[in-house]
C-alpha cells in the first residue's frame, strides 16, 4: 500500500565557514565552505493530488508566496507530480540560513518517499544550496553547490539571530572586494568540539565584510553574540543576516537565547544544535 502523504522536516542551513574562491564565466561564484543543519527548521507535507497547491502556514508565514514563485512549488513541478503541499514555516526568509532551499530539498525527499522513486533531476538547478539541503548533515560543499561531501563532526550547541532585516544574496556577492580567496584549511585530524572550534577560528566567511557593509544590523547582532558567556565563535551564516555563536556542550544556551530576545524582541532567536 502506498502512503496518501509523506512529512519532511527542513532544517535551518548554517554555513559556519564560506570561502568564495573565483567567479566562473557565467557569473557564479566558487564556494567552499563548510555547512551543518539545526534543529530548528520548517516542516513540508506533500500529498497527492490532481494539480498543484501550496498552502503555507506557521510564525513566518507572512509574505511568503504560494505560487511558482515559491522553490517548494517548483521543485515538486521538476519532479513531475502533482501534489498539494504545506508548509509550516517557522525560518525567516531572505535569511542566509537556505530556508527555500531547504524547503525544496524537503519537497523533494518527500516526493520520494510518497512516490517510492528518486528524484531523477539535478538538484542544483532549483538553487545552489539545494544539493546540501538534500543531505541535511553537516558537510563540506564545493564548487558551486554541486559538490557535497558529508563530514563526520560532533553535534554542536549554538544560538542563531537574524535581525528580522532581509539581505539580497546576489548584492552580497556583488558587493565583494576579492573573489580569489583561499579555501579553507584541511580539517583537523580530531574531530573533538575543541579542535573544531580552534580550526573554525582560522576559517572565514567572506560574504560577512559586504553584508555587514549592506546591514549594519549584522555588526549589532555579531556584538550581542559575541558577548555571551563562554562564546567560542560568532560569525555569520550564509550571506546573511542570521549569525550564529558556537558554545561548549554544557553552556545553558536555551536560557542565553531566551535573554537575548527578550532584551531585542524583534530580533528572531533560537538556541540550537547543529548536526
Ligand atoms: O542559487 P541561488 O538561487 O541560491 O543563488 C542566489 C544568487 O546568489 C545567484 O543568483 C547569484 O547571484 C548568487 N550566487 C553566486 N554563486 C553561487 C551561489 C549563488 O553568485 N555559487
């Protein structure tokens, strides 16, 4: 018997380093950068139907499109099915933390279950985060999106803000100074919290210059987190505006979280852990 429909969760994407390493002829750009998944996230349901609908639900539902405007819609139509989808949407937009493409990859993955069949597209033709949504698990992604290499990391504690202020990807990279920068450094040989955060503090993100240029908001944000007890790193997700801080495993990061938004209540706060 197979299922009427199939629930995927789609995880915040966080790329805790993001090196951007040349400009290919038609414009994109060379990554590497080094990405993990929250626990935090939206949630898809995909059921069969006979033509499309999205329907989207939830604390950021606002503003979000419902039509092919929308990733979700548009993966489901590169899969070639209809279905009636939901989305519960619980990530801010325009956040640097791939909520679309995590949304799309989670349509994708529940097609295939509800299907019972791969996804016979290429993922990154809906967006350049979509091939590392599909294995929502820390990795390392390369080129410009297509190469993913899963890593064997330990789950991280961590806090996320995004200061409620939409940032353009395409002006970020735009607005770059280099684009020529080195890769990142070959990973520790130990895979322990420590060694991790030591490496992570020689690595860069360099979209965080121009989007601190373009938000001054991420610099505000980037303060606050800096300045939380037993911090180990704070830096910028994506190309913004969500930053993210690192903390021990016993750093009582849901409390943390929870003075934080209530000291900037229009700030969007959530204590997580990357995986
Ligand atoms: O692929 P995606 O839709 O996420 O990319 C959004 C924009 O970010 C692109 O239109 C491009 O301007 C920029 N980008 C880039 N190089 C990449 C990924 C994204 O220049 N590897």
């Amino acid at each position: 018997m197979t299922s009427a429909a199939s629930e995927v969760f789609a995880p915040a994407k966080i790329n805790l380093t993001l090196h951007v390493t040349g400009r290919r002829a038609d414009g994109y750009h060379l990554l590497d950068s080094l990405v993990m998944f929250a626990d935090v996230g939206d949630r898809v349901t995909v059921a069969r139907a006979d033509h499309m609908s999205l329907t989207v639900t939830g604390p950021m539902a606002a503003g979000v499109p419902t039509d092919a405007r929308n990733l979700c819609w548009r993966a489901a139509e590169a899969f070639g099915q209809p279905v009636a989808i939901t989305l519960d949407k619980h990530l801010p937009a325009a956040a640097g933390i791939g909520g679309g493409s995590s949304d799309a990859a989670a349509v994708l993955r529940a097609m295939e279950q509800l299907f019972g069949r791969p996804f016979g597209g290429d993922p990154l033709s809906l967006g350049a985060d979509v091939p590392v949504c599909m294995v929502a698990h820390a990795a390392r992604m390369q080129s410009i999106g297509e190469i993913v290499t899963p890593l064997d990391l330990p789950p991280l504690r961590a806090v996320l803000v995004n200061p409620r202020v939409e940032v353009a990807t395409p002006a970020v990279f735009k607005a770059l100074a280099r684009r020529d920068n080195a890769p990142m450094m070959p990973l520790p040989d130990s895979r322990q919290a420590d060694a991790v955060f030591g490496w992570l503090a020689d690595q860069r993100n360099d979209l965080q210059p121009p989007a601190e240029g373009l938000c001054p908001e991420i610099s505000q944000v980037l303060g606050a987190l800096s300045s939380l007890d037993g911090v180990r790193l704070a830096r910028m997700s994506g190309s913004g505006a969500t930053c993210f801080a690192l903390f021990d495993s016993d750093t009582p990061t849901e409390a943390m979280a929870r003075d934080l938004q209530a000291a900037f209540p229009q700030w969007w706060v959530a204590a997580t852990i990357l995986t």
